[in-house]
C-alpha cells in the first residue's frame, strides 16, 4: 500500500511540475508575443512556475490559480489576464493528455460537452473572419481573443469536474472566497488614497461609458471596471446567501454579506440595483413569509439608500426620469437626439443600440464576428446591451447559439435539482444560483455582462462544483466519459 501511495505522488508530483512548466514557458512566450517587457514576461514566467510547483497537489495548484486571477484582471495593458486564459487552456490540455496517456477516465456531464461543442460553433465565426467572410469588418485577432476567453471557462469547466471526490464540494465552494481577499483590499485602499495610485488600479479612471459622462470616484478593487467589479460582488453576495442560509454560524455570513453589500454600491453602477432586486425578488418567491419579505425588503432599501447618498448615485437616479421609461414626453428618437448633449446614459445607449441594429441589417444571418461589436460603431465603445450584441456578432444564427447556451445552463441546474439523491444545501445552491442567472440576464439589457470576465470565470467554478454528488461516492450519479 506505502509503495502504491508512493508511486502515486511521484507521479502527482511530476505532472504538477511538468504542467507548471509548461505553463510557465508558454506565458513567457505569449508574454513576448503580446509586447510585454522581456524582464516582465520572464519574472511572470518564474514565479508561475515557483508558486504552482510549490503547491504539494496539483489540484490546490489550480485552486491557487483561481484565488489569483481576482488579482490581476486590471491588468490588462500588460496583457496579463490574457496570458493566464492561454496559460490556463495550456494546464488543461496538457492535463488532459496526461490523463489520456495514463488511459484514465475524464470525468465530465452532459452539460460540459455542450459547453465544449457550444466553443466549437464559436470557432466557425473566427473562422469566417478569418477568411474574410463576415464583411471584413474588424481584426481576426480580437475574434480570437475573444474566443480563448471562452474556451477558456469551458476548459475550468472541465478541469473543475476532475477533482470531483478528491475534494469535498463544500470546502471547494468555500475556498472560492478567498479571491476576494486580494480585490477588497485594494478597495478599501482606493477609498483611502484614490488620487495616489497607479493607473492600473485607479478609481478615477474609467472606460466604456458614454462620451461626456462623469464617472467621479468608483471603487473597483483589481477588477478592469467598476461595473465589472459590480457584478464580481453580486456574484458573492449570492454565494454568500447561500452560506447563511445553511450554516450554522449565520451571524459570521450575515455580517460578510453587509460588508459586501457596502462595497457593491461603491462601484455606483445604476444596473446593478435592477439585478439585486430580480435576486430579492426571486429568493423571496421561493418561500414567503412575513419575516423573510421583510429582511429581503430592508435589505434592498439600505443598498439603495447608499446608492443614492452620493451626489453620482443621486443623478444616476434622477437620469432615468428622462428618458423614454418615465418620461412620456421623450420618444425614442427624441431620446437620441437629446443624448448628443445631455450625456444622459440611458439615451446614449439607446442611440448606440439603434446604430448597431441598423448595421446588422446588412447581415442577419451570420452578423459580423466573434468580438467585432466595438468595430462596428464609429465611437468605439460596446453596445451596454449583450443581446444586441450577439445579434451583430453572429447573427440571428449566433444570437440563437447563445440563447440555446443559457437554456441549457438553467436545465443543468433544474436537472440536478430533480436527482433523488439531492442534499439540501446543493439544492439550495441549485435555486440560489437561478436567481442568480435570472438576475444577470436581466442586467445583461443594459450592461456589457458578457465581459465581465471574472464574474463568469468563478460562475463556471460553481456551475461544475454543484453538479458533484455531494453524498459519498459509491451513490455518484455523475457520468465518466472515456475520451
């Protein structure tokens, strides 16, 4: 038994190093490759290598990675996050070659294979502009940027699902909290000296809104966009419900999800209140009671009156009185015109969303490529509308690719819910991250959610944990699919 033990960590510990290798070389490569300073590329390269090689198992190696990546996604002048995407897809692949060569089970569900095959009808667009097919519009480079972003959530997807009895589903969901560590603090320091700090983590600096808009001070964190960072924060204040609702130390999460719920208005994101209300809404439908309606209630009404203590939040509130939802004076194309000089953001996007369809007419069918909305619009900017925004990139064909995408993630989530065998906590989860779901469609009309990179980086983390039996082993209902 000693001997087999034996082998079997020697063997663990040569597929960490070979795999931290690897992945340490391909990010100096791609470091290169994408510009970066050579001594940066190699110092990146090297302390990959040292961090996952220290780590004694390979899969806390991937668990550090995750509790990394919160920390580096405002990085992205220095191209360091799309350096972890490809170094990621590297360990997985490699990974799995391994696990190939050894003739081992890759352990996967249905609805990773949908997730692999939904990547590689993706690729068909990249594909098309590559070839000049799709109008020539915009640079095959930003349609394979954006394609590895994807495969790179399919590939966690599938790596996740490989640590399935190796590691208990609640400690992995646990440990997902220690990625807010490095982000939080950031933020409390950007609340302190806002004025005193690097660019990179600036939160008087931000992008992607409407021209002449004032963003003021918005907190957030290490993630690329206060909005960004918005959603990053709803997806733990989610996570943390979850934990309150079935721990027995309510009050160490009851006190964790108002700290959250303090740094969620900060990013001052106006969308962001419309998705904590369907979350509210929706939890609240499960089971009413007086007692439940009224915490879920007050809770809103605190987030919602420090929104709008700032005189930011103020006006983002007082905006949409002008605007076609309110103010029935104002017509849609009132609306745009009106957006030329009143900056009001909601106007702006409907002037943006109205540009954008009026280019996809010209391609229904296929849109315009993988990543090429920005291309298509004379400002630059994306269409605050990832609706939209599939229709221009893949057309109708495309848009229903991605709808096809988000139906098959509730019917993942619905079919664990149906299983026999079901502990509450998981089903729990299960309804949690429904509303959760529901919440993000809902802010995907008016938000550019889809790039949000590190909010769907750690969804597709839970999505594989609460597919796990959560019950011993022997009643695994799980599917092992031998590639």
């Amino acid at each position: 038994m000693n001997s087999s033990n034996g082998a079997v960590a020697k063997s663990s510990g040569l597929l960490t190093f070979g795999v931290s290798l690897a992945f340490g070389l391909l990010s100096a490569l791609v470091g290169f490759a994408a510009g970066l300073a050579p001594a940066l590329s190699i110092v990146m390269a090297v302390g990959v290598v040292g961090a996952i090689a220290g780590l004694l198992a390979f899969e806390y190696s991937i668990f550090g990675l995750l509790i990394l990546r919160s920390g580096i996604d405002a990085f992205s002048r220095q191209q360091i996050p799309a350096v972890f995407a490809v170094g990621l897809d590297a360990i997985a692949i490699g990974y799995f070659v391994i696990l190939l060569l050894q003739k081992k089970d890759i352990r996967i569900n249905q609805f990773g294979l949908f997730f692999a095959g939904f990547c590689l009808v993706q690729s068909l667009w990249v594909v098309l502009v590559g070839l000049g097919g799709l109008g020539g519009v915009g640079s095959v480079s930003d349609s394979i940027r954006e394609w590895v972003r994807l495969f790179s959530w399919c590939m966690l997807y599938w790596l996740i699902m490989q640590f399935r009895d190796r590691i208990e589903p609640q400690k992995l969901v646990q440990l997902l909290f220690w990625s807010l560590c490095i982000p939080l603090v950031v933020a409390v320091v950007q609340m302190i000296i806002p004025t005193s700090l690097p660019v990179d983590i600036s939160p008087l600096v931000s992008s992607g809104g409407p021209p002449g808009e004032s963003e003021g001070l918005r907190i957030r964190g290490t993630i690329g966009h206060p909005n960004a960072f918005a959603t990053f924060i709803f997806f733990f204040i989610g996570l943390t419900y979850w934990k309150l609702t079935n721990s027995p130390k309510k009050l160490l999460w009851a006190g964790l999800l108002v700290t959250l719920a303090g740094f969620y208005v900060t990013a001052k994101a106006l969308f962001s209140l419309g998705m904590l209300a369907v979350f509210l809404i929706f939890i609240g439908a499960r089971s009413i009671s007086p007692l439940r309606a009224v915490g879920l209630s007050v809770f809103f009404l605190l987030v919602l009156l420090v929104f709008g203590s700032s005189e930011f939040g103020q006006g983002r509130l007082e905006s949409i009185t002008n605007t076609p939802l309110l103010n029935p004076d104002i017509d849609l194309w009132r609306a745009i015109v009106l957006s030329k000089s009143d900056y009001n953001s909601f106007n702006w996007r409907l002037s943006q969303w109205t540009d954008l369809i009026g280019t996809w007419r010209h391609s229904p069918w296929l849109g315009y490529g993988l990543g090429l909305d920005r291309a298509l619009v004379a400002n630059d900017l994306p269409p605050h509308n990832d609706y939209i925004r599939w229709l221009v990139n893949g057309g109708i064909v495309g848009f229903t690719t991605m709808m096809a995408f988000w139906g098959a993630q509730y019917a993942h989530l619905i079919s664990i819910m149906r299983r026999k065998t079901l502990v509450p906590e998981q089903k729990n989860l299960c309804y949690v991250m429904i509303a959760m779901l529901t919440s993000v469609l809902f802010g995907m009309i008016t938000e550019n959610i889809w790039d949000h990179t590190m909010l769907f980086f750690y969804w597709y983390v839970l999505m594989a944990v609460v597919s796990w039996d959560w019950n011993p082993p022997s009643q695994s209902s799980s599917t092992n699919v031998s590639l």
